[in-house]
C-alpha cells in the first residue's frame, strides 16, 4: 500500500486494500511466512500485470527470489 513503492502505478487501477488485508490474515495464521507474503504479493502484481499496469521491480536476489530451473536465467 505504499504509495512510492513498486505497485504504486497499480494503486489506482486495483485497491490494494483487500490483498494487503488477505495477507495480514494470512500472515498472522501461517505466522509470518515470508513464503505466504511472497504468494500475496505476487497475486497483487499478476492483478496489475493483467489490467495492463507496468510494475516496478518488488522481487530480488533475498526478497521474494525466483527459482530457475537449471541452465535457465530470469530478467
């Protein structure tokens, strides 16, 4: 919900109200698994990424990474 972070282009596109309060339920019942935050904030930027919003970068080498498969490379 952050207004100068990376979703900040989708604010205004999709409420992130309902996400952020999915992922404090979640958070709290799974107590605090970043892999339960991960999936939250990925389900938020797949809604944005399909109402045609281009998001800035939220994902990094220690922040929610991506696994590649072996030989692969991800950009």
């Amino acid at each position: 919900t952050d207004p100068n972070g990376p979703f900040q282009n989708c604010h205004l596109v999709v409420d992130p109200l309902s996400y952020f309060e999915d992922c404090q339920y979640d958070l709290c019942e799974l107590r605090l698994n970043n892999a339960a935050l991960c999936e939250s904030l990925q389900a938020y930027a797949d809604v944005c990424q399909t109402a045609g919003v281009q998001l800035a970068p939220w994902r990094n080498a220690t922040f929610c990474p991506l696994s590649c498969p072996d030989n692969s490379h991800y950009e």
